[in-house]
C-alpha cells in the first residue's frame, strides 16, 4: 500500500511538471512579441533571431503568421526599373540591363553654333550666352561664323585686321558689334548697311582710315582713336540718323566737324583732332535766333588747334557751351 501510494505521487508530480511546462508554441509566441518591441529594422530583427530578414516571420507549422507581399523596386537609370515580388520563399531578384547612350551619336543640330573659319564651333571656341556671342581675347584673325539668332557680338582685343562683306550676312537681329581693340583697317562697303537692327557700332583702337557707309538706325557709334581724316567720312553720313545719340570720334586726325548732326544728338566727342575753325551754323542756325537745340548737351572740343573764343555766336543755342580752349 505504501508502494503505491509512492508511485501515485511520483505521477501526480510529473503530471504538474508536464502541464507547467511552456509548450513550443507559446515559446515561439513569447520570442515573437519580444521581438515587436525591437525598432523597425527587419536587418536588425534577422540579427537577433540569426536568421534571412525576409523570413524573419516565418515559423514552423504549429505557428503560422501572415505575412504581407512585399515589392522591392531597383531604381536603375533610363526606365530600367523592375518590381521583383517576394512571398514566403525567397527569390532571386532579376535586373533589366541597362544600356547607356551610345557616345558617337550625333550631337543636337546647332547646339555649339556654326563651324568656324578655324574649324571649331563658334559656341566652343567663344562663349555664347541668350543671343550674346563673346569672343574678347580669343585672338581670332577674322570674325567667325555666328549663329542665326545672334544679338550682340563682342570680339575685343583681337587680331582682327578687317571686315569683310558677308561676316554679318543674314544676322537679322543683331544690334551690338563691339571690336575695340584690333588691328581693322579696312571695312567692306556692304558689311554693315545692310543690318536691319543695328543700333551700337563699338570701333575704337583700331586702324581706320575710312568709315563705312552704316544703317540709319544707329544709336551709338565709336570711332576713337583710329586714323580718320575727314576725307574718310562721306558726306552728310549722319544725317539721316535719326534716332543717333553719341558720336564719339576722339583722337584721330579730322579737320571739321562732320556735319550735318541730327536733332537726336546727345553727345559728340571731338577731342583730339585737327579741328581749326567753326561757324554760326556748326551747331546751332543762324537764319533763325529762336532755334534752341536742347539734346545736344555735351561737346568735346579739347585738344584741337582752335580758340573757340572767336565764333561766340556759334553756341548760342545750345544749353551749354563745348569743352576746348577759350
């Protein structure tokens, strides 16, 4: 009796035993909740369970867990992206290639400008900039060939020894040409006369001993310091410049005043010269004592062999008297 009493509560406490004892599930249970309380790293999960991250929650049959399809993108160049599916078993991701632009391709039509005369493109050799063309210390020997839409052309400080008839031809929107600073002696007849919206004629530091015939939309034009006399201004050149502002031609040889000037005359700078005498009808007119010309506000006289002294008559109409010597 006192056996089986033994072997009865031998039972009894493997039972307790057996019943106290976590079951393989709630082991796994309990290690997924620890696992949750983990940041939202899957890598950092897959560390501590020593496992793939995309199984991180995948167990053995008595615990199943859903888990949701997941997409991983590849962002690869030149719409060479691909979306690889993964479910519960892991699969290989597949790549599109990739194929780069092919490097002799043709390059865009006109991109770097036309071909110059030194067989570069004009954009590649100067600097091309919203309709501007800068070519200032390029040493260039002629002026090259300049897109179509070009507006403003600036080749300072060159090597440029003329000017020849179809450097600017068909350039319909052109305004500004700036060559200061050459060695020009010399500008075809037909070079610039012929452009349409030309307004401002930088020619200054050159070698000129004849000025061009230009359009009559001039503005503003400077013939400084090159070797003009007055024979190698045409007659009357500015008078049917109506809308011109400045005239600069200081420090050449001239012996008059290139007349006559137009209303529109702002500034004329005559410094320089060989200026030696002036009228009543120089700047102002004599047959009418009314005549007021208000526009004309500066005139350079310095430098010339000329007291202005002598014609006082000559200024009595403007709003201020000329620069020289008095």
């Amino acid at each position: 009796m006192k056996t089986f009493a033994s072997v009865l509560l031998l039972g009894l406490l493997i039972l307790e035993a057996v019943f106290a004892a976590p079951t393989k599930n709630e082991e796994k249970a309990k290690k997924f909740k620890q696992i949750q309380l983990l940041p939202d790293d899957h890598f950092a999960e897959a560390e501590f369970l020593n496992q793939d991250p995309r199984n991180v929650y995948e167990y053995e049959d008595e615990l199943t867990i859903n888990e949701p399809l997941i997409e991983i993108g590849s962002l690869t160049p030149s719409g060479s992206r691909e979306l690889v599916s993964y479910d519960s078993d892991y699969e290989e991701e597949e790549y599109v290639p990739y194929e780069p632009l092919d490097p002799g391709a043709p390059s865009v039509p006109g991109f770097l400008g036309p071909e110059s005369k030194e067989g570069l493109s004009t954009c590649l050799m100067c600097t091309c900039l919203s309709g501007s063309v800068y070519c200032d210390d390029t040493d260039i020997k002629s002026i090259p060939a300049l897109p179509k839409e070009t507006t403003h052309f600036y080749a300072r400080f060159n090597k440029l020894t003329n000017i020849k008839k179809g450097d600017f031809a068909g350039l319909n929107h052109l305004k500004r040409i700036d060559v200061t600073g050459n060695r020009i002696s010399s500008i075809d007849e037909d070079a610039l006369r012929q452009l349409p919206e030309l307004v401002d004629l930088m020619l200054a530091s050159n070698e000129l001993v004849q000025l061009p015939e230009l359009p009559k939309t001039m503005v503003s034009i400077d013939a400084s310091y090159n070797k003009l006399h007055s024979n190698g201004i045409k007659k009357e050149a500015f008078k049917d410049m109506n809308n011109l502002e400045y005239l600069y031609l200081a420090g050449n040889g001239l012996n008059y005043v290139p007349l006559p000037l137009p209303e529109s005359l702002r500034s004329i700078n005559l410094q320089n010269n060989n200026v030696q005498q002036i009228d009543d009808d120089t700047f102002c007119n004599s047959k009418d004592i009314h005549y007021i010309r208000k526009a004309l506000e500066l005139i350079r006289l310095d430098g010339n062999p000329i007291n202005l002294s002598k014609t006082p008559h000559a200024y009595i109409c403007l709003p201020h008297v000329p620069y020289g010597n008095y």
